[in-house]
C-alpha cells in the first residue's frame, strides 16, 4: 500500500458491526467485564481505549514499526520514553533539537542522572567520537530546528552496528509520509502529533513508534503507569487529519519550495535554510534518505528591523509558536522556541535576531509572498 492509501486504510476496522467510516470516540474510562476471568481487551482507558489504539495502529503502519504508543503532547512522549533510561546512562543528542526536548533532559533527565551529550549529529565522525560505554541512545532530530541540519540516519546505524544504543530519531518535521526512519535502522520513531498529523493546529498529540516488541511492551507499560495518555476525543482527531496528511504534505512542501526560491532572491534575506534547495549541504543525502523535504524553511534578515516587520506586519502569516498546521505561521527562535539556549551556544549555531522561521502551509502559495513582500518593505 502507498503511503497515500495507509493514510486512509492502514488501520481500518473491518469488524465494525455499524459500518461506521470513521473510527467511533469511545468517551468511556472504563469498560465492563463479561464474567470473571474474561476482558473484551479494554479495562480502563488508561490502559487502552479503542480509538487511541485506533490511531497507534495507524501510526504502527505508517513508520513500518510493530506497535505505536499515544501520548497526551509530543513532550508526554518523550518524557515518558526517558523513564527506559537509568541514572549512569549517557545519550548522545542532536545539539539543535527542539527547544522542549533540550528543556527536558536539562532539567529533568539529568537529574536523574542521565547524561546528555549534545553534538552536531549531521557530522557522523562527531557522533563516534561521543560514543562511550556508557552510551545507551542516541537521539536524533532531522531536519533540526531551526537550522534545517539533515543526519544520515543509515550512517548512524552503521557506527553503532550491533552496539547495546537505542536509535531514536523525531521525525515530526518530516513525518512518516515522506521519511521512515524505522525502515533506516531506527529503533524508535517520535511524532509531535500536534504538528503535522494532526495538521488544524486544534490538538495535542505525542506517538512513540517502535521497531521491536520487548521496547514496545515496556513503552506500553511506561504510557499505562505514567499516564498521559492520549485521549479518545483527541485521539480521533489525530486519526481524521491523518486522512488528509498526504495531500496537505504535498501542498506545503510545493509552497514551501516556491517561497524558499523566491526569499532566495530578496535583498534583505541573507540566508535561507531549506533542504529542498540544491544548494543545501544535504540536499543528496536528503533526497537519498527521504521521499521529501518537508515545509519547515528558516531564513536570516538583513537587519533586526527588516525580521520585526516580519513578525509585526504579516497578514496571513500568524506570529505564533508550533508548525506543520494547514495555516502558515512564523516564529522568532530568539525569544520563542531557543530563548533559554544561552546566548553563546545561540550565536555559535547562526540562531539570533535576525532569523526567523517558517512553516509553511496550504494556502496559495503567491499570497504568502504577497504578505511577505508587504511587510518586507
Ligand atoms: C512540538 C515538537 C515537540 C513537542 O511536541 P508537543 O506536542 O508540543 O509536546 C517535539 N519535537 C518536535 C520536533 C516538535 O516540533
């Protein structure tokens, strides 16, 4: 099956006795025992609920992994994915990874003991001189945020070979319609279901996809004893703009590549980041890797001015936080997503107040540079 059709059918329930299309809100926290001894497979919706596994199976299809778990929000996901870590465990980590991920093994994961060693992962002789025998993950954002850095996830995989290293790789940016890092030697896949998947910025939602069984029954004893699950009603709307993932994946990333050529050519833009233009440093190995580039674009003004009257002055482009909805939205890294990476590690990775990040979305694409282009003047 395409990734189109999976979109659609991969986790359709046949044995729906009504017939119903779309997968039914089972708004039920508990569920009644036919006798003892017996369960009809559901016990308490923190354990399971039908439409929460209703879209874990979709998303199981989708990376190509054996089992998905549904988390409340991305940062549900992966804090409960840092409870297989002990303390003395070392991870190797993405140094340009989301700001939330950053916040949560700083503050929480290392005092627990684990210890996070951040380094550029697009450079795979950095990631082998990391490895230690205490290393257990290496976790791994492609393309990072914001600066659109792309890491071989294959090239990965060879250096820890038959190693003891989890490999984890968030794939919000690029989701499982245009990248399986699974099907690359992964061994966990996050999602932000919030971003993409959901795609209506109405939702929060967070997935862990796993490759093998004995990580999947542990990550599904961690979501049952942790608890922040994804709920039946969010849970369905994750499912419903699953449906349209494909076409809306199209959309931005054909918007996306017309406005990163056109920022190209502006005079006060004096960099633009978007692994879908050739003269991107991954733009092979993204092609290689990767069925698409995705819609995510950062790009560096010519003055703080000339990025404040972006964020000021746009019409259509919304000034808010989070990505991958239908609406095109911009954000300031600086004060937003990186405000708390001190300002040296900021300025050492090009993140500083005159770059500003895009995610494009699917409106027509002549209308965003129209809004561009006014508040550029
Ligand atoms: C948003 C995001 C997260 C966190 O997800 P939430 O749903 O906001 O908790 C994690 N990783 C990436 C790449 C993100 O963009």
């Amino acid at each position: 099956m395409k990734p189109e059709t999976a979109c659609i059918h991969a986790a359709r329930d046949r044995s729906h006795s009504t017939g119903a299309v779309a997968v039914p809100i089972y708004q039920s926290a508990t569920f009644a025992h036919p006798g003892v001894g017996h369960s009809t497979g559901y016990d308490y919706s923190r354990t399971q609920n039908p439409t929460r596994e209703h879209v874990e199976n979709l998303l199981a299809a989708l990376e190509g992994g054996v089992s998905a778990s549904a988390h409340a929000s991305g940062m549900a996901a992966i804090s409960t994915l840092m409870e297989l870590f002990s303390p003395g465990d070392e991870i190797i980590a993405t140094d340009d990874l989301y700001g939330g991920s950053i916040r949560l093994f700083d503050h929480v994961s290392t005092k627990n003991g684990v210890a996070l060693r951040y380094v550029d992962t697009s450079d795979l002789s950095a990631i082998e001189a990391a490895i230690t025998k205490a290393t257990k993950a290496i976790f791994i954002e492609t393309p990072t945020n914001p600066m659109m850095k792309i890491t071989d996830i294959a090239g990965v995989k060879a250096l820890t070979g038959e190693r003891d290293i989890l490999l984890i790789v968030d794939n919000t940016f690029l989701t499982p319609y245009f990248f399986n890092p699974i099907l690359l030697g992964a061994d966990i896949v996050i999602h932000s279901g919030t971003k993409y998947l959901a795609g209506h910025n109405d939702t929060l939602a967070g997935f862990l996809v796993i490759k093998s069984a004995e990580i999947a029954d542990r990550l599904h004893f961690l979501k049952n004893t942790m608890g922040g699950v994804l709920s039946p009603f969010d849970a369905f709307l994750v499912a419903r703009g699953i449906k349209t993932l494909a076409i809306r994946m199209e959309r931005a990333q054909q918007n996306a590549m017309i406005i990163a050529q056109w920022l190209k050519e502006q005079p006060k833009v004096t960099a633009v980041h978007y692994p879908g233009l050739p003269l991107h440093p991954a733009y092979e190995l993204s092609r290689r890797q990767a069925r698409g580039f995705g819609a995510m674009i950062s790009f560096s003004t010519d003055s703080v001015e000339t990025a404040q009257n972006i964020l000021n002055k746009t019409e259509l482009i919304l000034f808010a936080e989070s990505l991958g909805g239908v609406e095109t939205l911009v954000t300031y890294p600086v004060t937003q997503t990186h405000s708390y990476v001190p300002e040296a590690e900021r300025m050492k990775r090009g993140i500083d107040d005159k770059l500003l990040r895009l995610s494009v979305g699917i409106e027509a694409a002549e209308d965003i540079i129209g809004d561009l282009e006014m508040a550029m003047k």
